[in-house]
C-alpha cells in the first residue's frame, strides 16, 4: 500500500525520535506526536529495521509518486531506477522479463 502523505509530514511527526530507532520506535513517536493516520501507516509499512537517520527511512517508505517530495523528475527517475536500500523491496524497479520469459510467450 501506498501512503498519501508526504516526507516533510513524516520528518515532522518523528522530528523527536533519537537514531538509531526502530520501526515501533518510529510509529510510537509519530502517535504521541498526534500525526495524521496516514503518516502513521506509512511508518508502519516500512521494514522492521534499525534506522539510523531521515535518509534511511526516507528510502524506506513508500510514498504516493504524486506527492510532494522536493525532487526533481531526473531524482525521482534515479530512485526509481536504484531503488530503496538493499536488500529491502524494490517497489518502484522495473525488472526486465527474463529472457526464458520472453521466449516462452512467443
């Protein structure tokens, strides 16, 4: 699922969590922080992981492509291309068949 917020409505909900933090470290802490539902979602969402700062997470949440993240279309084309961490799903790659694939739906 994707969550419709954006990076600055995460950073600001978590902007107390001391790093490293885990992932229910960064959930509790957005909830005392009273965030939106959909940030909570989007931080639950993400892999149970030890954190160790904004970029890492920020590599790890799957936002809406439409929202506002402050990038431009060649950043948002590179993420989409490389991907979150390694490693972790590659919700936005496109993976090219196989070449066994291709042949087979010949």
């Amino acid at each position: 699922m994707t969550a419709h917020t954006t990076l600055d409505e995460i950073f600001e909900a978590i902007d107390a969590v001391d790093f490293p933090a885990g992932k229910e470290t960064l959930v509790e802490t957005a909830r005392r922080a009273g965030a939106s539902g959909e940030v909570v979602v989007a931080l639950q969402e993400i892999p149970a992981e030890q954190y160790g700062s904004l970029q890492d997470i920020a590599r790890s949440v799957r936002l809406d492509p439409d929202s506002d993240m402050h990038r431009t279309p060649g950043e948002k084309g590179a993420q989409a291309r490389q991907g979150g961490k390694p490693g972790l799903s590659q919700h936005l790659r496109d993976a090219p068949k196989p070449p066994v694939d291709e042949e087979l739906e010949r």
